[in-house]
C-alpha cells in the first residue's frame, strides 16, 4: 500500500511558475513509477508527465514539453513537478499516481496502482 499526498497547487498568472510535490509512503518509493496527471472540470483525466523508476527518459505530454519537468528524489520518496510559463489551460486539478514494478514510464491512467487526492493550480490570464 502507497499514500500520496500532493502539495504545491495554488493560484499562478500566466507565465509564472509552481513546483508541484508528491510526497509517498509506504511501500518501496523505488520500485514505482510515478506520472503526474490532470484533470479540467468537464474532461477526462490526461497524462502529462511520467519518470520511472530509475529516473531516466521521462515522458511529456506535447502540450507541456519544454515547459515542464519531472524529477524524482527516492531518498526523499518525492516526484516533483517543476511547472514554467504557465498558461490558463494549465488550469486544472493535478494528481500524482503510482504504478508498481513498472521500469518505464505508464501512460495509460488505468495502469496506475495508487493515486493522490490531487491539488489545484490555476493559472489566471
């Protein structure tokens, strides 16, 4: 069993920047992958960024390449989500998730074992 807890969401203008933090407990932290989702009101929820297990090659959705950046610190059990030039479609609330045993990075929600309660961001124009 894995907690999640997300932290860092807020009210941003366009083009600022938030850092975003799931912070996990639990079960070996090092064993996961971990993707950070989103979710606007009335939408389905959309993969925007995943790192696995190792750190190595993670993956972007297109609409936040270059903009975002996911890190994870296996000592500290906490993915991170540097989030710049913001934009008002970024708006949305935001969730971390878990999948077990999985080297590469998960895509697919309905992959993920464990989800956060999720913490808003609202970027105003």
């Amino acid at each position: 069993q894995v907690q999640l807890v997300e932290s860092g969401g807020g009210l941003v203008q366009a083009g600022g920047s938030l850092r975003l933090s799931c912070a996990a407990s639990g079960r070996a932290f090092s064993s996961y992958a971990m993707g950070w989702f989103r979710q606007a009101p009335g939408n389905e929820r959309v993969f925007v960024a995943g790192i696995s297990w190792t750190g190595r090659n993670p993956r972007y959705a297109d609409s936040v390449k270059g903009r975002f950046t996911i890190s994870r610190d296996n000592a500290k059990n906490t993915v991170y989500l540097q989030m710049n030039s913001l934009k008002p479609e970024d708006t949305a609330v935001y969730y971390c998730a878990a999948r077990y045993l999985a080297s590469a990075v998960v895509v697919n929600p309905s992959e993920y074992d464990y989800w956060g309660q999720g913490t808003q961001v609202t970027v105003s124009s």
